[in-house]
C-alpha cells in the first residue's frame, strides 16, 4: 500500500514532465506587462513637419531651425533665449539681400533708366509693405511663432511684423542656399510685381512742400480760383503757388483733391520726384 501511495505521490511530477505539464507549467508563468503604445504628440516635429511652409515658399531648408528661427517673434522665445533666436536677425540680413536682388533686377529689366528712377522703383519694391503683401501671399500669417499676446494683440502683431517675417524668411533661405537660393525665392515673388505700373509712394502737397523747403522757398500756397457744378457735384479748381514759379492748377472735386492735383502738375513740371495722385 505505501508503495501505492508513493506511485501516486509522484504522478502529478511525472505529470509536469510531459508534454501536458510542460504546457501547465508555461500557463504559470507571469508574463510582463504589456508595453503601451506611444502617441505622438501633435506638437512633435517630425522631419516632414515644414513640408508644407518650405512647399509655399518653393525652398527645401537642409536646417529647419533657420526656417523656424526666420518665422519666430521674439515673445515666443523661452526664458533664458536671446533675442537672436528669433527673427531679428535674419530680417537684418534678409533686407540687404532683397535690396541686392531687386536692384540687379532693375539694373537688367530697365536699361534705360537713369539712377534716380531704378531708386524710386527700388523703394516701393522693398518697403514693409510689398514684404508684407508677398508674405501673405505665401500664406505665412499664420505660421509667425508668437508667445502669449492674447487674442486681439496676436492679430495686430502678426500684421505689424509681417513684412519682416518675409525678410528674415529671405535671410534664412541664403544662409541656407546662398545667394542663387535667395534670388531665387526673390524673382519668383518679385518680377511680377516689378513690371507692374509704379504706384506712387506719397501726398504730391508733401512733396512738393519738401522740396519747397529744400530750395529755401516758403510754403506752397492753395487758392481756390474757380468753384463749378452744382451743391451737391461741385468741381473746384485751385491754383498753387511758390515764389519764382508760374502757378499749377488742378481740378477736383473737393478742395483737396484740386490741391492734390495741382501740387502734381508743379511736382511734374518742375521734375520733382516722389509725388503721387492719391
């Protein structure tokens, strides 16, 4: 009987070494905890992340950061960041290169224009706001970097540096591709905008009053010598006056805009520059 017993003491030993117990023994094991999946945050930047910026702008940065450097304000830097880091000083760089381009490109589309005509054009092609005009027209508004401005100061703020955020995007792109990259983007942006009729950058009476003052003449003089028309359409004409000058006359319909008009016709006779209609 003992012996009995001991045969069947061992059965369930026995049992463990077959291929039944092998696979009990297997079910015994702890397994380790499941590994959780990671999700990628939304604000992870992978290496396609400015696909679409570089796509509208037409340039594929080797360093991404000049591109996020050349779009980020300052109020978006981190604490112990320098000012540097953000666009300032690409647009510092940025401006001097458009200003090279633009005017190489003058130099070549108006080979009879004298000095002093590819100047104006230049001015008009460069200031803030033609760089801000061709920034919106690569949609970058949304994609300046601000901190936190609130709501109403965000919208402000991205409209007042926009043109600078075009410049500094310049910056970024030479130092990245060099000159031919830079002129590149520029052309592409540019020559259309630079065949386009020259619109006048300034009040002709401001003009025409600072030019005034640069020859040591007083200041112009507006006389209205004839008022036309009835109440409600009235067309006036004025008459502007300078000492040692035949006088100008325009005609508008307002007192104003006669003024307007008569201050260009002096600032054309007279071969002033800068004036405009507007």
């Amino acid at each position: 009987m003992k012996d009995e017993a001991k045969d069947i003491a061992t059965q369930p030993t026995e049992a463990q070494a077959g291929p039944d117990g092998e696979a009990a023994t297997k079910a015994l094991e702890i397994k380790p905890p499941a590994k959780k999946k990671r999700v990628r945050s939304s604000k992870a930047r992978g290496p396609d992340a400015n696909a679409g910026l570089e796509a509208r702008i037409g340039y594929s940065f080797a360093d991404p950061n000049l591109l996020m450097q050349g779009i980020t304000h300052v109020s978006a830097l981190k604490s112990g960041r320098k000012r540097g880091d953000s666009y300032q000083r690409l647009e510092f760089l940025g401006d001097h290169v458009l200003g090279l381009v633009v005017s190489d490109m003058l130099y070549h589309a108006f080979p009879n224009a004298d000095e002093g005509e590819m100047s104006k054009r230049l001015a008009e092609l460069v200031r803030k706001e033609s760089c801000a005009d061709v920034a919106k027209s690569l949609g970058l508004l949304d994609d300046i970097k601000l901190g936190s401005v609130g709501p109403s100061a965000d919208a402000r703020l991205r409209k007042s540096v926009l043109g600078d955020i075009c410049e500094a995007v310049i910056g970024a792109v030479f130092l990245d591709g060099g000159y031919a990259a830079a002129a590149d983007f520029v052309k592409r942006n540019w020559t259309e905008r630079m065949h386009k009729p020259r619109r006048p950058l300034r009040d002709p009476k401001t003009v025409l009053q600072e030019w005034a003052q640069g020859k040591g003449l007083p200041t112009p003089v507006y006389r209205e010598v004839e008022r036309t028309g009835p109440h409600h359409d009235p067309q006036f004409r004025v008459a502007v006056d300078l000492p040692g000058l035949a006088p100008a006359e325009g005609i508008g319909g307002s007192k104003r805009a006669a003024e307007k008009v008569a201050a260009s016709v002096m600032i054309e006779r007279e071969g002033v520059g800068g004036g405009n209609d507007g």
